[in-house]
C-alpha cells in the first residue's frame, strides 16, 4: 500500500553468522505469541464450529454444518446482521458527510478551530464501555433526556431503551458521537495535504466554492474518503462495547450485533461449537469485505 | 499516503489552510455559530455526567442538565476513598504497561529482521503476521478462551496480556517495519564495515532514531488496552484482578438505580483518559490516526 515498498532497494547481502543469531533471537518471540494466541484460536474456531461441544473434555459430538444451519435459521442473528448493516449505511450515509462537513469548518483558519478539533475528537478517546453506560443515563426514560421532553408536555415518561421498535436508534446515536470525531480527524488530515495554491488558481479563473468543492478538494480527498469508509465498515463490524453497557442486546434481543450475539449466546453458554461458528461467520465477512474493497478501491493508494 | 502530518496548532493551520484565506464576516460567524451547536452537543453528555455526580438523586431527577442545587461532594469522595477505584485503575494501568512494553520489544524485534533480513521465506513470513490485520479479536474468542484456560492463564494478568500484545503485533510489525526501512541505508552499510554487528545497530541506531514511530505503537497499543473490555471480560473472575472498564460495569451492577453514584464512579475512571488527551493530544492524535493512516 505504501509508496516505500516500491522505492525500497533491498540490500544484496549475504546472511552472516551474526545475521543468522540476530534472526533466531528476534524473530521466534513474536511468531511464537501471534501463533499461540492468533493463528491458533482461528483455525481452531472452524475445527469445534463443526462439533457440538461445551468446552469441556474434547470435542466428539460431530454435527457437519448444523451449526451454521442453525444460525441461518435463527431470527435473532438475522437481527444482528441487518444491525450490524444498519450502522454500516448510517455510517457512510450520515457519519461520513458529517465529518467532512465538519472537517472543512475547522480545516479553516476559523476562530478556536484547534479547540474545536479537539472536543470533536475527545469522545474517540473514551472507552466504549463508558460511552454506552453515559448514554444509558442520556436516555433514561426516568433522568434523562426523554424524561425533561415528557416532563415539560406533562407526558408518561418514554423509556427509548425498552422501546423495541426505536431502541437499536440509541446505539446508532451513541456510535455516531463516539466515531464522528475520528473521522472528522482523518479528513482534517486529507485537506491540510492539498495544496491551496490549485484552489486559488480555481478561484481566479472563476470557480465557485461549489465547483471547486467537486473538482479539487472532492477528489484530492479519494484517498482519505475510502480510507474512512474502511474504518467506517470494519469498526462497524465488530461493535460489541457499546452494546453491553447501553441495551444489553435488549428489548427482546433487538438490539445485538454479530459480537454480542457471539458472546450472549456463544460463550456465556459455553455454546463453544456454535459460538465458533459465529466466529467464522464473522470472520469470513471481515475477510471478504477487506480484501474485495483493497482490490476494487484502494489499488491505487 | 506515507507521510500524512496532522498539523494541530492554528499557525500550522493557516499556512496551509485548504480555504485558500480565512472566512470573514457572516460566512465566519455561520461557521463559528454551527461548530459551537455541535460542540455543545458533543460535550453535553461529557459534562451531564460529571455534573450529575455532585447532585442528589431527587436533584438529578427534577432538573438533570442543571448545575447542582447543592453540591454534594460525599459521591466523589467516598468513590476516591474507597480501595475499589485505586484497583481497577491500578489493574488497568498494570496490564497496558506489560502490554505497551512487551507490544514495543517483541514488534520491533520482528520488524527489524523483515526490515533488514533476507532469509527463507521472509515473504511469507511477513504475510503470515499481516492476517493479524484482517479479524478483530471477537471473532476467535471462544478457542482463545479455551486456549488460555489449557495454558493455566484464566483469571490472570497474563491470560489478559498475552493475547492483547498477540493481537497488536501484526499493525505494529507493519508500522516499524516501514519506519525502519526508511532509514537511511548508508547508515547500516557504515555500521556494518565498521563491524557494528546488527544487535548494536538495532539497540544503538535504529531504537534511538525511531522514537516518534515508536511512541505512535506505544499510543495505539495503550489506548487499546486501557479501553479493552471483552477479553479482560471473558478471562477474569476475580474482582480483586478487574481493569476499570470491568470495574465500572460492576459498579453500575451494584448501584443500578442510583445514578448519581454511578455517573461520579464513570467521571472519576474516564478522568485518567481525559487528563492525559488534555496534556498529550499531539501524541495521543497523531498516533491514533496517523497510525491508522500508515498502516
């Protein structure tokens, strides 16, 4: 991806005894640790994904595809998938032409921009678990937000958390504060590496802001937009944080995505075979999704 | 898509401003007057939630994005001189030290040899710690449980480390390897006639002129941990071994309905991560989305 790899001249030399000693000693710790601990656990999902196994002993009870049958068939991780979407679409319909709105203001030489910048990117900060257990106050029906609306129209309190219907808004709400400001960092990134001198030669030759919005900074950003778009997506896919400490999952399991899905019906059960197979599921969506959108979209970057 | 500075201060700004001049008159305070909205927005829930540690329950309930009517200090002192608050803090600050440390050691190891190397299946090799990159945690989790549960690691530091710092090293390896690489080269090959072998290289020359791309691995892999929570939460039992992210979902657990508790104990453990952005935010941005960025 990077511009080095092209340019990096590999140095013709022949490995001497000290190169061989540094290699052994160097190298075998981090193979030893991403083996354990990475490569291992993923190939093992798809081994106890085909069992039906509680974790204890070995896995003997051998079951084929059922448990992917049974994922397919279970309406509550159909639930998680089109959730997982749902944040999907509101990030790249919603979240993305914010930030870039946002970023164009305090790329700016606009009053305070450096503290604008800052407060926008500070909720990126934060842990997700704290996030989500600030915004269950923020929409509590009994404290929170709702509760000053119903409170001045003399209405029954709203619990927006316990809504079915409305509930999963919450979590998207929560995302969008929590990710907005990273995002908006990306593109205040992109727009401070065009160079001004192409928008002032624009300007003098008479376009308007709108016409050199589209033609010179719309397109200089390319790089910086797919990029946030791929964090957009892969950070959608695996939410999990949030969703524990805002709704649990609830109101009558509306709210999860793959991961809590995962963890709510795979490994508090100790469903190791199934909840495998969750993990599989999900992998091979990271999967395709990173490489299909490296090869379509990001060759040139 | 190498070298993306993330220029902060204002005079940065202005030199290379993409407006071209900076906005006057009603264009100006359109802006300004939008960014305020949404600032406050942004900061609301932030400043409810420690305002609302000061009030009492019935306060917080009559009027919750008010100043206090009266301030009740008693939340936030009984979260600071309880032992609960100084262990979960203590736990977390533990394990992303050992994780920072040994992320940094074992990354930049690895990533010197691919970086200077050539050896048998290096490519593949490279590749191989690359995957790392592509699936997020969650997706191995249950095998993980139960490898760390046969290595005798459940409800330790180490069961939590250990994976985390596996976790991090295929975008620190990716990161250091071309930093290192963009060493000029001469300095190797002087290194090397002067017999300087490559240990003395790497601990002499390459460690110390790689200190921003260093720090920017320590930031990611920091963050990273101090914010973690399914792994932490799937390995520990022991309260007594809880980070704060575990911690707080307790709390919250115990003091459910009384929210001012819970919203002083949330102030209090987001307050390293604040006062930290506050003092570091060069650091701590650049190495967030720089780091992104590069990879």
């Amino acid at each position: 991806m990077s511009t080095v790899e092209a340019t990096y001249v590999e140095p013709v030399r022949r490995m001497s005894a000290n190169g061989w000693a540094t290699l052994v000693i160097f190298l075998p710790p981090a193979l030893l640790l991403f083996t354990v601990f990475v490569a291992l656990p993923m190939t093992e999902a798809a081994w106890f994904s085909v069992f039906n196994w509680n974790g204890y002993g070995r896995p003997e009870k051998f079951i084929g595809l059922k448990n992917y049958g049974y994922l397919i068939g279970n309406a509550t991780f159909t639930r998680s998938l089109i959730n997982n979407g749902l944040i999907i679409v509101v990030s790249l319909l919603v979240q993305l032409p914010l930030a870039l709105g946002v970023a164009m203001m305090v790329a700016g030489r606009i009053a305070g921009a450096a503290v604008f910048r800052m407060i926008f990117f500070l909720p990126y900060v934060l842990a997700d678990v704290a996030a989500g257990l600030i915004w269950r106050f923020m929409f509590d029906g009994g404290y929170g937000l709702p509760s000053v609306i119903t409170g001045a129209l003399g209405l029954a309190p709203y619990y927006l958390l316990a809504d079915k219907t409305w509930a999963f808004s919450a979590v998207l709400i929560v995302v969008l504060w929590k990710y907005f400001g990273f995002h908006m960092m990306l593109y205040v990134a992109g727009l401070q590496g065009i160079d001004k001198s192409l928008l002032e030669a624009a300007e003098m030759d008479g376009a308007t802001a709108i016409q050199r919005f589209r033609y010179i900074t719309l397109p200089l950003l390319g790089p910086m937009i797919r990029l946030s778009v791929f964090f957009s997506v892969v950070g959608a896919l695996q939410l999990f944080d949030i969703i524990v400490p805002l709704t649990g999952g609830g109101p009558f399991e509306t709210t999860n995505t793959m991961v809590s899905f995962l963890y709510y019906f795979g490994i508090t059960r100790m469903r190791v075979g199934f909840g495998s197979a969750v993990g599989v599921a999900l992998f091979l969506i990271c999967v395709t999704f990173a490489f299909g959108y490296r090869r379509l979209f990001m060759r040139d970057d | 898509m190498t070298e993306t500075a993330l220029p902060l201060s204002e005079t940065a700004t202005a030199a290379h401003g993409p407006a071209g001049r900076a906005p006057r008159g009603f264009g100006a305070i359109a802006i300004f007057a939008t960014l305020v909205v949404f600032g406050g927005i942004v900061l609301l829930p932030i400043l409810a939630t420690a305002l609302n540690g000061f009030k009492e329950l019935g306060d917080l309930q009559a009027n919750p994005f008010g100043l206090p009517r009266v301030w009740v200090w008693k939340n936030y002192w009984d979260v600071l001189t309880g032992y609960r608050y100084w262990q979960v803090l203590g736990n977390s600050l533990l394990i992303a030290i050992m994780t920072v440390a040994l992320t940094l050691a074992l990354s930049s190891m690895a990533a010197f040899t691919f970086a200077h190397l050539r050896f048998f299946g290096d490519r593949y090799l490279f590749s191989y710690l690359q995957l790392g990159l592509l699936f997020p945690v969650a997706t191995a989790i249950l095998p993980l449980f139960i490898k760390i549960r046969d290595l005798g690691l459940l409800d330790s530091y180490w069961g939590v480390i250990l994976p985390q710092v596996a976790f991090s090293l295929a975008m620190a390896i990716l990161l250091l390897r071309t930093a290192f690489r963009q060493l000029p080269i001469e300095l190797l090959d002087a290194a090397m006639m002067d017999g300087c072998g490559y240990f003395r290289y790497f601990f002499y020359i390459t460690l110390p002129l790689s200190g921003p791309i260093l720090s920017t691995v320590a930031v990611i892999s920091f963050v990273a941990s101090w914010n973690g929570y399914l792994l932490p939460l799937v390995v520990l039992n022991s309260e007594s071994r809880y980070p704060w992210t575990l911690g707080l979902m307790g709390y919250q657990g115990q003091y459910m309905t009384s929210w001012q508790l819970v919203l002083a104990f949330i102030t209090l453990t987001i307050l390293p991560a604040i006062v930290m952005f506050l003092l570091a935010q060069r650091y701590i941005v650049a190495g967030l989305t720089a780091g992104a960025v590069k990879a």
